[in-house]
C-alpha cells in the first residue's frame, strides 16, 4: 500500500526574508489586531478565507501561523501542531516569472498602508490539512521573536453525510485522546483530517468506498495501516476500533531553506514502512522534527502540497534504514 497522503508539485518563489530586518523594525508593540472570515467552515468549503490584520505599521512583516487546538481549550498551547506557518509583508505579495503567486500568502490589497490583508483559497495546494475538521487558532506574532500579538478562533467543520466511519484508538491500553487522525483513500487522492476526543473516539462522514484509518503525533507509537482499513457503504456507519503499535525508535531532522539554512515551520513529514507502518511528524518554528519508527526500511518525506504555500520545490524523498538505534540528521 502507498503512501496515504496526496502530493502536488510546486515552484519555488521570491521569499521575503530579505525585507525582514527593516521590515520587524517597524513593528509596533501593541495595538495589532486580527480578524478572520468567515470564521468557520466545512472540509467542502470552495471560496476563500479572509485574515485582516491591523495597527502592526506600515511596511512591517508578521508571521501567521494556524495551529491545531487538539484539547479545545481554546488557546494555541506550545505542545499543539502548527500545521500552517508563513511570514507576510505589509503591501507586498510574492511574484514568480514577474506574475502574482496566489498559491503563497501576500497582502492583497498591495497597499504599506498598516493593514495586511490575506486570501487564503480554498481548496489549496495541502487541502486536506487546510480543511483539518477540529477547532483551530490563527494568531500573528513577530517574525524574529515570535512574540505574539494577535490571535482568534477557526472552525473547520465535516460535510455531513449518511455514511461514514467511526471507532476507538489506542496506544499501549490507554486511549488515544486528542490527537490528529487520518482517513484516506489507498493510492488515490483525498485525505481528510479530524481529532480524537478525550476517551479516543474518531468519527468521519464519507462517501462510500474504502478507506485506511491512521492516528499521528503519538508519541512512542506507529500506526499499522492494516488495521485501519475500512470499507464505507452507502447509508451506514462501520466501525473499526484499533490500537497503535509501539515504537522504541525516533527518525528526525531538519526542514530548511537551502540558500539560507532557516527552518521552515509547519511541514509534515510522512513516513512509510515496507510493511505498511505508517507515521509522522511536523516541523516547529525552528525547522526541526521528530517522530517514532520502528526497527524498519522507512521512505521518509517532506509534504510536498504543503510546500507550495511556503514558497519551495518539493525536496526528493529518501529511504531510511532503521536497526538498532534512532537516526537523526534527515534533513531536507
């Protein structure tokens, strides 16, 4: 069985780290705000997304990161994933070939007037992780300190469907609650995203077909994709209640741009066993990641639709042998 996630190529673009130190200069300590509208939808949703950020000054570049509330408790807490992460620059939008790049956040308007506004379209280049059903938080900070001065609520809710799958995850006999779980159709594109709750429980709403179900960001524990296959009928909610497999591996590394060694913040990094183990991890604001494996011939690599929104070529994936120990330094 492949790799469960769907990838798209991208094109690298003119990044705007260079603008950053005069940029942060200007960067007022108080009084940002931001708004986001609509402020919920669905996996479906077909539009855009409008981020309006105000009073940071004229000129001035922040970072907006999307983070995973995965216990609702509705604050961006430091263990939870940033699963979307990009700088913007006060009236500047990224140009590829001398034309506008809407595949990478700019602002819109193209005015330094103060006020950054953001399009993010719908369904983007990474759909599946854009439209992840759990609540989520945008929130704005400083590029270099990543000081925060902005942040509000985002809902991404589940079309509604007659059918679909649901069941119980864990990990070691205990639940595994609030954690990002995957459902996927085997080589074909289409991967929706949901969390857990506190007692493990998943639900999705699907058309019919089949599908595999995997659970992520566990620490100590893969998931077998054998286990979580499923096969969704019309008019029906099959069940499937499985428990991850230990793991006393980790493969890590570094995701960073290769002209200035800055990490790259919020790219998943997938992995695939030869005997259909699958598991992964995603980049912090410094570029590094982290995640289980066991004793295995891995195929590890960078999520290549999430890419394009960062302003990168996909990076080749790469095969990791893991044995005795863990193996770190896989960077790309």
């Amino acid at each position: 069985m492949k790799t469960f996630l769907s990838f798209t190529q991208s094109v690298r673009v003119i990044s705007p780290i260079l603008v950053l130190l005069v940029a942060t200069a200007n960067l007022r300590a108080g009084g940002v705000t931001l708004t986001v509208s609509p402020s919920s939808i669905t996996n479906s949703f077909i539009g855009k997304v409008t981020l309006t950020i105000a009073g940071a000054g004229s000129g001035t570049s922040v970072r907006v990161e999307k983070v995973v509330d995965l216990n609702n408790n509705g604050v961006a807490d430091a263990v939870e994933p940033v699963v979307r992460s990009f700088i913007v620059t006060d009236g500047q939008m990224p140009i590829i070939c001398g034309r506008t790049n809407l595949n990478v956040p700019g602002d819109t308007d193209g005015l330094a007037n103060g006020q950054i506004k953001v399009d993010l379209f719908y369904p983007g280049t990474d759909n599946s992780v854009d439209c992840i059903a759990a609540k989520t938080i945008y929130r704005v900070s400083t590029p270099g300190t990543g000081s925060l001065l902005a942040a509000q609520p985002f809902t991404n809710n589940q079309k509604i469907y007659l059918q679909g799958a649901r069941g119980r995850i864990t990990a070691g006999g205990a639940a595994v609650s609030n954690n990002i779980v995957a459902l996927s159709r085997p080589n074909a594109p289409g991967t929706f995203l949901a969390v857990t709750d506190t007692n493990g429980n998943y639900s999705f709403y699907a058309l019919p077909g089949d599908y595999v179900i995997v659970a992520a960001l566990k620490n100590g524990f893969v998931s077998d994709q054998n286990t979580g296959a499923v096969t969704v009928v019309a008019n029906q909610f099959v069940t499937n209640n499985f428990a991850l497999m230990s793991a006393g591996f980790t493969i890590s590394g570094k995701v960073s741009d290769s002209s200035s060694g800055k990490g790259i913040a919020g790219i998943t990094i997938t992995a695939n066993s030869t005997n259909n183990l699958f598991s992964l991890g995603v980049t912090d604001t410094n570029g590094n990641y982290s995640f289980p494996a066991t004793a295995n011939q891995w195929k590890v690599k960078a999520q290549s639709s999430q890419l394009p929104a960062a302003g990168y070529l996909s990076p080749n994936k790469t095969n990791i042998t893991v044995t005795s120990s863990s193996v770190s330094n896989v960077n790309f």
